[in-house]
C-alpha cells in the first residue's frame, strides 16, 4: 500500500497519458465505459482487456489519492 500511497504523481501522470490515449477523436476509455453503460453487447475479451488497461490508471489515482486523505 506504500508504493500505491507514494506514487500519486506517477498515477495522475499515467491517467493523462495511458489513460486517455488516444486522444482524438475521444479518450479510449470514454468510448469503453459507453459501450459498457450501454450493456457491453458484443464486448469481446480485447475489449475487456482494453477497459482494464486504460482504466487501471484512474482505478490506481483514485486509491492513491484516498491513501492520502485518509492519514
């Protein structure tokens, strides 16, 4: 949990980056997390594998920056 509470910077940098990519025409993981709100119908496991891959850094930030707060 130290490495996840240290890392915050690294995290935030990480969801800019892989987290978003590509960015144009829209953010991967925008396109993703429609897809599943909409039912996830014909999600095949890349698709899956790919939500995981993109959100991992927000899921990552999220937990860093709750570390944090919570001293």
């Amino acid at each position: 949990m130290q490495f996840i509470k240290k890392n915050t910077r690294l995290f935030f940098f990480a969801s800019l980056t892989l987290g978003l990519a590509p960015f144009f025409p829209e953010p991967h993981i925008f396109g993703k997390v429609e897809w599943l709100l909409g039912g996830a119908h014909g999600m095949t496991p890349m698709d899956w594998f790919d939500l995981a891959l993109h959100g991992s850094p927000f899921v990552l930030l999220v937990i860093s920056l709750l570390l944090k707060l919570n001293k």
